[in-house]
C-alpha cells in the first residue's frame, strides 16, 4: 500500500469519526431538549407569600428554566387552600403559612409527607395607619380597650396567632378542647372575642392589613412581611413571640401532582438558591 493510500484511508477514518462524533453530540442535545420539556406548575400558596412568590417565579424561569411556567398561583389562608384541594382542585405544590394547616393537608392525604419541608418564618405585629401616631403598643393596651382591631378569621393562620396572643390578656376565650388554656396551647380557632372589644374579622390576612390602611380600625395584627406587601401602614408595636406558635410556613408537593420531578427541582431552588434568599429576605421572609 502506498503511502498515498494509506493518507486516503486515515482522512476517510477520521472522517467517519467526525461524522459519528456529530451525530452523538446532536443526539445528546436532543435528549437534552426532551429532559427539559415544557411543564406548567400549579402553585397553592399562603396569601401573605404573594409579592415574594410572584417575583421568586419569575426569577426562577429567569434563572436556566424557561422550559418552566406557573398556572395562575392561588393566594389565600391556609385553610381555604387545603378546602380547595378537599373539593379536588388541582395543584403541584402547597405552601401553609402555619404547620396546623400543613398537618391537616397530610392527615386528609392532600400532600406527601415525605416531601414536606420547613420553608420560611414570620413574626407577628400590630401595624396602623400610617401617620396614626400611635406607638409602643402592647397586647394589654388592647386588652384594656384602647383601641379598634382587625385579625383573620379562623381560616386565617395570622387570626389563629392572634387569638392565641390576645388569649393571655383575655381579649379572646378559648373554646372546646382549648378551654381554659392559653397563648401557644391552644389553636386559635372556634374561640370568642369579648364583646367589649372592637374586633373586625376577614378572610385573609392581606384583607386584614387593609382595614388598618384605610383607618377603618386602630390596629391590624398581621405579618412583619404585610408591611413590605403593602404601603400606608407602620408597625406600632411587636406581638411577643412566647404568646403564640412558632410562625412556620411549611411547603409540600401534593399527593396527585403530575409534575413531581419539576416540582421538586423548583422547590429546592426556593430554599437553595442565593437569588431566592435575597428575594425572601426583601419581602421580610426568614429562611426556617
């Protein structure tokens, strides 16, 4: 064989290598388009998550997955999410804003509990309309009838904190199984408010922060990250921690979840990812 021949062989060789080499890159590429298939997320989450939930979204398809888009995320309490599950509406992760709530979602079978992780922390205060002049308010200041208050209803996690702490100064009586107890043992729900106070309630805690920024009440207790979601409102005073449970907003993915893989990977990007902290910790979230 000459050794132009020999010349012929190895360029029609390597050739040959060239063109496979191709065709397994443009395979690999395509396995890699089909991993990243187009999927739709179904969001249920805790009313008080809204402005932090809208932008961690946006960043997360931002941030590598543009293959992934949210369905309209339902905002509401805690315990309308877990009515709207039970009535078999469909989501592919459920976020409560207090683990009472979550706890019902894994005891109705609406979640798996092998999925169930602690995602973020709250505090709870009483705020007022900006420009009230009030401050330094306490929780005896309100038991002594000084002023108006909105909280949430019992479907409200914010309301049940509420009615927890307004519990150690009689403004609110445990009833049924919490009779006679107070303050963190009890649940916050199926109690009264006297009836020498003025309290207003409603269905979210959104709607709760409203009533003290229009001045229809004194004071409202929601959430420190109420006052990051909406403007007109200042902080007059900070509920005491020990009066009422640890605020925990726990997240799970749910039993019928269709999408459990995208689900996963995003919620992991909640708790994980640097440009998902900073956005929490804008929207006065802490990482549990």
């Amino acid at each position: 064989m000459t050794v132009t021949q020999k010349a012929k062989r190895l360029a029609t060789a390597f050739a040959a290598f060239a063109c496979c080499a191709l065709v397994a890159v443009a395979l690999t590429g395509c396995q890699q388009e089909q991993r990243k298939e187009d999927v739709q997320l179904q969001v249920f989450a805790a009313n008080s998550l809204s402005k932090a939930m809208e932008e961690a979204q946006q960043a997360y398809i931002e941030d590598g997955h543009s293959n992934v888009s949210f369905a309209d995320t339902q905002y509401k309490a805690s315990g309308e999410l877990n009515e709207m599950l039970s009535a078999g509406s469909y989501a592919d992760l459920l976020i409560s804003a207090s683990k009472g709530s979550m706890d019902t979602a894994v005891k109705e079978g609406y979640v798996d509990e092998g999925t169930r992780v602690d995602l973020f922390k709250n505090d709870l205060v009483m705020v007022s309309k900006e420009g009230s002049g009030l401050s330094d308010i306490t929780l005896e200041d309100i038991a002594a009838g000084k002023y108006s208050i909105c909280v949430g209803d019992d479907s409200v996690p914010a309301g049940n904190y509420a009615a927890q702490s307004l519990s150690t100064v009689g403004v609110y009586t445990p009833a049924g199984d919490d009779a006679g107890k107070t303050g963190k043992e009890i649940s916050g729900k199926g109690g009264s408010y006297g009836s020498d106070y003025k309290v207003v309630t409603d269905t979210s805690v959104g709607n709760v922060c409203k009533h003290a920024q229009s001045g229809d009440v004194d004071i409202a207790f929601v959430y420190t990250s109420d006052v990051y979601r909406f403007g007109g409102v200042e902080i007059v005073g900070t509920v005491p921690g020990d009066t009422h449970k640890n605020i925990v907003y726990p997240g799970a993915i749910t039993k019928d979840c269709k999408n459990v893989d995208a689900t996963k990977e995003f919620l992991d990007w909640c708790i994980n990812s640097e440009k998902a902290q900073a956005i929490w910790q804008k929207w006065g979230f802490e990482l549990a």
